[in-house]
C-alpha cells in the first residue's frame, strides 16, 4: 500500500483496502463496512481469498456520506 496520503481524504492512497485494515485508520467497523457494500455504498472486490475495499469507493463514502 502506498503511504502517500491524499489531500482530500486522511486515508493514505491506494487502490484497495483489506477489511481489517480500515477500522485501524478510524474508518467504519468491519460491520458498518459490510453493511455498507449490502446498501451499496461501499464496492468490494474478492482476491485471492481476501475480500478487498475498492479505494475510491472508500474515498468517496468517507468525502461524500451515503448519499
């Protein structure tokens, strides 16, 4: 992952983060993130085993709400 951050989001820049992950940077629980991608404000992609959160689709939840 890439420890640049972007300046308009605190979450450092990445194309995808591993569900674990997020609550450790004051994102949303790993509930409230499965809750989310169900409502479909949230994106997650399957690899290898490992369910992933699509970036950009975190960025804009976190920018945005759940509009």
């Amino acid at each position: 992952m890439d420890s640049t951050t972007n300046k308009t989001s605190p979450l450092p820049t990445a194309f995808a983060y591993r569900v674990n992950e997020v609550p450790l940077m004051g994102g949303p629980s790993r509930t409230t993130i499965y809750k989310l991608a169900k409502n479909g404000h949230l994106k997650l992609v399957k690899l290898g085993g490992r369910t992933l959160i699509e970036g950009d689709s975190l960025r804009s939840l976190l920018k945005n709400g759940n509009k």
